[in-house]
C-alpha cells in the first residue's frame, strides 16, 4: 500500500509524524515534526552520526541539506494532498553558520505552488530562529491526487 | 594531497557508508552503496535526495582538498551547494560521485560534480558548490 495513501485511509493525512516514521533515511536522521495548530516545525535532535567537521565539532553539510529538503517536503505534503512523494528537481542551499552540536529546528513556506511544480524556501536555526545556520530554495514536482 | 591522507571520513559519512574509491589529478570519485536506512520512498525502495546531497557536498569538500593549491593547514566551509536531480537513482544499486575542483582561488574554491550509477553519461544528479578557505578549524569563543 502506497504510505500517502494509508494515510489518508487511516484519515492521518496530516500526520506528518507518521510520514516520517515510515521513511527509513528520515529515521536515520532522527527527524521528528511538531504541530501546533497548522503550523509544522521539524527538528533535528543532535546525535554524532550527524558530525561532518570533528575539530570544530560541526554538523556535515550533507545532513544539513537532507534536513532542508525534507523539512520542504513535509510542509508540501501538509499543505498538499499527494498521490506519490513529491520529487525534487532542484535545491539551492546557502550556509549561513557552522551546525554546532544542538538540535536543529527548521520551517518552510510553499512560496508558489503550481499544478505540477511548487517552488518551496526552507530555513533552519538553532539558540535563535533570527539567527538561521542555513537556507534553501527548491522546486519540487508533484502528482496531485 | 594523496588518497591515503583523504580517506578519514566524518562521522556523517561513515554512518551513509561512503568510501574514497579515486584521487586523480584534481578529481575524486566517491561510492556509496545501496542500502535499507537510505530509503525516502518506501513505496518504491529508491534512496533519499538527502544522501545524495550528502555525497556530493563530501565528495566536492575532498575534491578542494584533491587541488595541487590546496594548503594543508586550511579550514574550509561550504558557502553554496546547488543541485540538480535528473533521474530517481535506482534501487539496489551503488550511488557513485565524482567531483572536480576546478577553479581555487585566494578565498573561494569552485567545484562541480556528478551523481550516477553504472554510466557517468546517465547523471542521477549533477551540482556546482562554492566553499570558503581559510576558515577556522576550532571551535569559535563567541559561538
């Protein structure tokens, strides 16, 4: 059975926790989504498989970039209804500060969503969300249900 | 700077199953093997854009480091890290990467790099990172 759709079935389409749960490299990460009201935040607890720079100690780029891309797509898919996962085109990624060893916050905003194409920005902090460490724009490719 | 003194992975890449397979001349080329954790999509058991990204900023990151200009003692961050995903990469099969620095200049040094599985003309995903030099190595008092 398709996830989005057992989901939907299960009437938790907008249970993004459970979307996580359900993709192994999300779990990997050890990403989690909080919800208060419809406003969705992603969090990246700290852990040291997530280290890229050992001397500094600073979270790997690689991981930061995961974090965006998938705190993107969570926001499209709540935002959205799905039939498959969105597939990204493109992502575009500015690194603003070193990811020191804390969690990780992140929120998103589907700047314009199209019938096919959404164009989605991503920023995530950590102490302070004026103060993000890194910033992302996409366009992801959808297949509305 | 050889593969030898390379091939010290970070924490992040070890946990993706990332190896240093090449160093030559100012391109590295880097393997990750298919694996469960690195599914995103359940339904179709293809591996998440995230590990992909991750890769690529690594392999570019080795490839600074590959250039004969590069001075050892230097830190470096990455500034930018644009990618482009052509094609889903298939399932059970290795991700490959290969990264070239192709220009390193006095702060900047410039890298592009491609993703693919069996043949490099058939990118998964290709992307072009901007890192900074000189940046410091120990942790900053202030942060």
């Amino acid at each position: 059975m398709k996830i989005l759709q057992q989901l939907r079935d299960e009437g938790r389409a907008d249970d993004m926790q459970a979307l996580l749960a359900s993709i192994p490299y999300a779990r990997f990460l050890g990403m989690q989504v909080e919800r208060k009201g419809n406003e969705i935040t992603t969090i990246l607890p700290f852990k040291d498989s997530l280290v890229g720079n050992v001397n500094l100690p600073a979270i790997h780029g690689g991981a930061i970039g995961a974090f965006l891309e998938l705190t993107s797509v969570i926001q499209l898919l709540f935002d959205t209804s799905c039939e498959r996962l969105p597939k990204t085109v493109d992502i575009s990624i500015d690194y603003l500060r070193s990811g020191k060893p804390v969690a990780t916050y992140g929120r998103a905003i589907v700047t314009r969503q199209g019938r096919r194409v959404a164009n989605v920005r991503a920023e995530i902090w950590q102490d302070e969300k004026t103060r993000p460490i890194a910033a992302a724009h996409g366009h992801y490719l959808l297949t509305p249900v | 700077m050889n593969k030898d003194d390379l091939e010290h992975l970070p924490p992040h890449g070890e946990a993706i199953g990332m190896s240093l397979v090449s160093v030559v001349g100012r391109v590295c080329t880097v393997k990750v093997p298919y694996a469960e954790h690195l599914v995103g999509d359940p339904d179709t058991g293809i591996i998440h854009g995230g590990v992909i990204t991750a890769t690529l900023d690594n392999a570019s990151g080795w490839a600074v480091r590959c250039h004969e200009d590069w001075a050892t003692e230097m830190g470096m961050a990455t500034l930018d890290l644009r990618i482009d995903y052509m094609r889903p990469a298939e399932p059970f099969k290795d991700l490959m990467v290969q990264a070239e620095c192709y220009k390193l200049a006095k702060n900047i040094a410039f890298v592009r790099a491609v993703a693919y599985q069996d043949d490099i003309e058939d990118q998964v995903a290709t992307s072009v990172a901007a890192f900074m030099l000189g940046t410091p190595n120990t942790p900053r008092a202030d942060s």
